[in-house]
C-alpha cells in the first residue's frame, strides 16, 4: 500500500509541473509577442497620444492569465500533500487527527506521537510547509471581486517571509512563479519520500494497517503487554 501512494503521488506531482507549463505556454508566448512587437503586436492601431502602452490589456490579461495558473497548481500541491498524509494515516489503521487550528501542526505532532517520526529532522525546511499552508489559504480565501490578484493578508505577513509574495503597487500580494511553483512542488516530494522511509523503518510494511506498538485501546490505556511481547520477540 505504502509503494502504491508513493507512485500516486509522483503521477499527481508530475501532472501539476505538466498541467503549468502546457498551460502558461500559450500566454507567455503572448507576453513575448507584444514585448517583442511580432505580429500581431507589430502595429498599434490605437490613439497616438494615449498615455497606455501599445496591447498593455492584452499583456496584462496573459500576465494575469499566468499567475490564476499558479495559484491552481500550487492549491493542486498542497492538496496532494494533505491527501497523501490522510491516505497514509488510514492505510496504517488510524484515523487522520481532527481538531481547531493549523493542519500541519496537527499532522505533525501525530506522526511523532503515532510513529515517533520528527518532520523537522528530515531533508527539507519546514519553513516550506508553512509557506506553502499560508499562501493557499489566501488564495483560497482572499481576494476581491475588484482585483484578479490576492494581497497578503496581515497574519501571513507576520507569520513567514514568503516566496509566495510580491511586491506590487497596491500592496504585498501573493504570487506563484514558476520557480516558486516547482520549489514547492519538490518540497512535497521530499517531504512525503523521507515520511515513507522513516514510517516503514518504524512500523514496517507490514504494520500497515495494525495498531502500532503502545496504541491506546478503546479504554484509553496503552497496550503494555503488547510493548513487552514485541520487545521478547512474541506476538498477541
């Protein structure tokens, strides 16, 4: 089962890399076209005297185009990560924590209380995680109707220096480069790869789907038997 959301996963994280370029393809081309002033942005047909860049709405319309195709593919990302943590979690018997604050935090503390796995002792930053977190919830619950960008909001300011941020005339706003994208993309995949590793080094393939070692029982008391006998080399 491990070896199966393993391959899930690199196909959903290469479908988004996929998914991005075919899709920024078409408006990049457009940006290049106009800055480039290749046909059909070889000639300005409108008043002399406007003020405007020569095709400014239609090089904003693909910019903007570009940066709607970011913020998707980097909601896709951290949805790939959180679907990948439950499926793991119901795959090993367990039921994903619920409760009020972040999700990362919960999913954290969990892994170290039910797999005595530390996240912070892995490969990747976990400055990641946060940024990745923050900026999909302002995308996802920021904005206006007003604007096709999301400003950044005060607690993602106070909480991470972002990638995700730019600086913009009205203000701080979230936006996902391409660059940005793939750093959390491969941050995913690092992340999910050294949980694989360590969970199996910790309850095995063939814990998958068996209460682990010290898991309390209905009643709340931990199974202190159970600890023994798998110390002993015996078995419940």
């Amino acid at each position: 089962m491990v070896g199966e959301l393993k391959v899930l996963l690199r196909m959903r994280l290469d479908f988004i890399r996929r998914f991005y370029d075919k899709g920024a393809e078409p408006f990049g081309s457009t940006i290049l076209r106009i800055e480039n002033h290749d046909p059909p942005f070889d000639v300005w047909d409108g008043d002399p005297e406007c003020a405007e860049e020569p095709f400014g709405d239609e090089w904003m319309d693909a910019y903007d185009s570009i940066a709607t195709l970011g913020a998707c593919c980097l909601c896709l990302a951290h949805d790939t990560l959180k679907q990948f943590l439950e499926d793991f979690i119901r795959a090993s018997g367990q039921t994903p924590p619920a409760g009020k604050g972040p999700w990362t935090e919960r999913y954290k503390d969990f892994f170290k209380s039910e797999y005595n796995v530390d996240w912070s002792a892995g490969p990747v930053d976990l400055k990641g995680l946060e940024e990745l977190a923050l900026a999909r919830n302002e995308l996802q619950h920021g904005g206006t109707l007003a604007a096709n960008y999301v400003l950044q909001g005060r607690d993602h300011e106070r909480r991470v220096a972002s990638r995700f941020v730019e600086r913009t005339p009205p203000g701080d706003s979230v936006s996902v480069k391409k660059q940005n994208l793939i750093a959390a993309i491969e941050f995913v995949d690092g992340l999910c790869e050294y949980l694989i590793s360590n969970c199996n080094a910790e309850i095995g393939c063939s814990g998958i789907g068996k209460r682990k070692t010290g898991q309390p029982r209905k009643n709340g008391q931990p199974d202190e038997n159970r600890s023994e006998n798998l110390k002993t080399g015996q078995s419940d």
